[in-house]
C-alpha cells in the first residue's frame, strides 16, 4: 500500500509542477463536475410529484429546492433567508407569472457559487431573490423549500430522472450515449425553458396540436388555455378548482378531461387537465406562443432524460405509466403553516365539494384522519389519500375555535 500512495504522490507533484489543477479548483463559468467523471447520481425525495434536491449556495448549510425546468433563473423565494448567504446585489427586476395579483419585485444577485453533492458545483451564477415568499411552497410542501433551480443545471448536463427510484443522474453531453429503449421526443428551447409538441384530443373527439411547457415544477397532469380557434375549448362537464399558487397570486379556473395525449409514441387516456380561468393569465408575456404546461403527474409516469444541448426529451415508459389520473377529490387544501411539524391547516375549501358539503372550513386544525393521529402523517401522504381512489371514506377530527368537530365525506371523482 505504501508504494501506491507513494506512486500517487508523485503524480501530484508532477500535475503541480506543469501548472495542472483540479477543476473544483479552476475558475470555470457555470455548473460543471469538480472531478474528470462522465456522470454522477444524486438522490432526490419527492413531495406532490415535485423532486426536491439539497445543494448549498456560496457558503450556506444545505437547502432543499425543487427542480424546475420552468424556471429559467435560480430563484431563492425569501429574501430574508437571502441575507444569510453573503450574495451580493445589483438591481431589482419586475417578474411576472399566472396568479391573480401584482407583479413580483425581485432582487439580482451575481456572482453565486452553488454545490450539489460532491461532485457538482456553480461559479459566477445568477440568482434572483423575491421580496417575498409568495409561494408558500413549505407550508404546502411540509418541508423547507429554499428555492427553485432550473435551466443552470438542464443547461450544463444531459438530465436523467427517475421518479421510482428518486434518482437524479447528471451525464456529462460529451460522453453521453442515447439508450434504445428510450423514444426520442423533438424539444423546442425557448429563453432556458423547454417545450414539446403534442396531439391531443378531447371528450368531443375533437383534435387539436398542441405546443407545452415541459413543466417539472408544476404538480398537476395537464394545464391548458383556452383557445378556440386551435380547438382548444373547456368541456361541458368541469368542476371549479383552486389549480394552485403562482408567482403573482392564487390561480382558479376549472378542472375536465381530455380523452388521450400522445407523446412519442405513446398515448395516456382519460387525463385530469386544468383550466386557468382568464383572470389568472392576464399581462403575462409570450403566454400565446404556447397552449399550456406538461406537468410532474404525467412526467412521473416516465423515466425521462433532457438533452438540452441535442434538444431531445427522451421517455421510457415507466411501472406509473398506467396509472389512473385523479386529482384532488375532497375539494379542500391542506397545509402545513410550520413546515417539519406535523401540524396541518385546511388552507382552502371548494364549495360544493365532499369537504364542504362536509361542514368543514378554512382554518380548521386537522387532528386526526381515519382514526390516526396526524403526527403520523406527513403532508405528502395526505396529499396522495385525497387523490387516491373514489368511493373512499375521509373521517376527520378537527379544532375549530377550540371545539373539537368530527365529520367525514366519501372522495367523488365528479369528472
């Protein structure tokens, strides 16, 4: 053993001699690997269908932010965890996003060095810091989300996700070989966010091509906006749905169906697709150079690897893929107000829906479902028993005002 390190001492010696340094060391622009490897995996959990990664910026403890090939700058959503990280600051810029409300004030900062594991790391990268928290994402989450990452990381690698195995490969784009397993889906790159192209057709049988944002960051199945005119019309039947937050407001609209998607290939049936109601979209730029957004409820039904670079989107069918699409069922949102602690809120009620026709109300402390004490529930859990199968019974005990209230409902699939 003691001839090997000496043989590996000398080879250091020689690699400073001639001025070689290891790439952590160099001062490259951009994410690239610290070490000459051709890929590395890096573990990921999920959370309502988002994939939640750890990394740390410039010289912070480590934070979770979701992967979103949505997003074209990293994003860290509070400004007052902002301050911790030594960043600094040239200007504000005006964001806009769907939600009902103003646009968003968030501050520049430049010249940020982010790390993902061991073998990963950022140099002289931007960053945008909100304001102010407006998503919300760890009280809907139940885990402190920092941030979203995006195109930094899509932009440097070629992508592989698995969401079976919660893993994240990054490939480096010189070494890497398509798979012949994999279907290859033409992918159009505009300003760092990816879109497909795909058919479509509704409960009318009518068809319609459409152009989607690929949308890692978005929970749902399948959004659309309206558009006559490409055949794009909200069915008869729907139901009013709170779709989400987003960066400037809550997003209403409408949930139906769509009768199948093709992908490359492949055909999913019977798709929960939302609605954003017109109010949600209004003032958002480039809004009409796309029909909507492909979301993580069909991506997970997928092994996916992005090449960015080849504008490819590969898909391999995975054991999700036949799964059938729900949507919430209850009609009510739950949150987390203390994101670790297993403490939930109902956040949001829908009228006319089982939670509702419940007597159950926004604000109201869940305490226990179906007999079990929340504290043995995290939020993702109930997030996926309120999607899961119609006809299933919801008992709940809840506080409200300090009396204790127990009631139920059956989840109803209304679509």
């Amino acid at each position: 053993m003691k001839y090997i390190a000496l043989f590996g001492l000398i080879l250091f010696s020689i690699f400073n001699f001639f001025g070689c340094k290891p790439i952590e060391n160099q001062d490259i622009f951009g994410m690239h690997f610290t070490r000459p490897i051709r890929s590395v995996t890096i573990p990921f959990r999920t959370s309502n269908n988002l994939i939640i990664i750890s990394m740390r910026i410039n010289d912070s403890d480590t934070m979770n932010f979701i992967l979103d090939t949505g997003v074209r700058t990293t994003l860290l959503t509070d400004l007052k965890y902002g301050q911790k990280l030594s960043l600094k600051f040239a200007g504000t810029h005006l964001i806009q996003g769907h939600g009902k409300g103003k646009n968003l004030e968030a501050h520049h900062a430049y010249d940020n060095t982010f790390r993902i594991g061991h073998y990963v790391v950022g140099k002289h990268l931007n960053l945008l810091v909100l304001s102010e928290d407006v998503f919300f994402l760890s009280s809907k989450l139940g885990i402190k989300i920092n941030g979203l990452i995006g195109a930094d990381l899509f932009e440097s690698f070629v992508v592989e996700i698995d969401y079976q195995k919660q893993k994240l490969t990054l490939h480096d784009p010189k070494h890497y070989k398509y798979r012949k397993k994999y279907h290859v889906l033409p992918m159009m790159l505009e300003k760092g966010k990816p879109y497909i192209c795909a058919e479509m057709t509704d409960t009318q049988g009518n068809e319609a091509y459409i152009k989607l944002l690929v949308d890692t960051g978005a929970s749902h199945s399948l959004l659309l906006e309206q558009n006559k005119q490409q055949n794009i019309i909200v069915p008869n039947h729907v139901i009013e749905a709170y779709l989400g937050r987003g960066l400037v407001g809550n997003i209403w609209g409408q949930i139906g169906r769509v009768n199948s998607l093709k992908l490359a290939g492949y055909e999913l049936e019977n798709i929960d697709t939302a609605y954003p109601d017109s109010l949600s979209l209004v003032g958002i730029k480039g809004i009409a150079n796309r029909n909507g957004n492909l979301g993580a409820n069909i991506l997970k039904r997928f092994k996916l690897v992005f090449d960015y670079r080849n504008e490819k989107l590969l898909l391999h069918p995975s054991s999700y893929f036949k799964e059938p699409f729900y949507h919430n069922l209850s009609g009510m949102e739950v949150s987390a107000p203390v994101p670790e602690l297993r403490y939930y809120i109902i956040s949001e009620i829908i009228p006319n829906m089982p939670a509702h026709q419940a007597g159950l109300q926004k604000g109201d402390e869940i305490l226990s479902i179906n007999g079990k004490s929340v504290i043995s529930y995290q939020l993702g859990e109930i997030t996926l028993l309120l999607q899961s199968k119609p006809g299933r019974k919801i008992n709940l005990k809840v506080r409200r005002n300090g009396k204790i209230i127990k009631t139920g409902f059956k989840l109803t699939l209304l679509l």
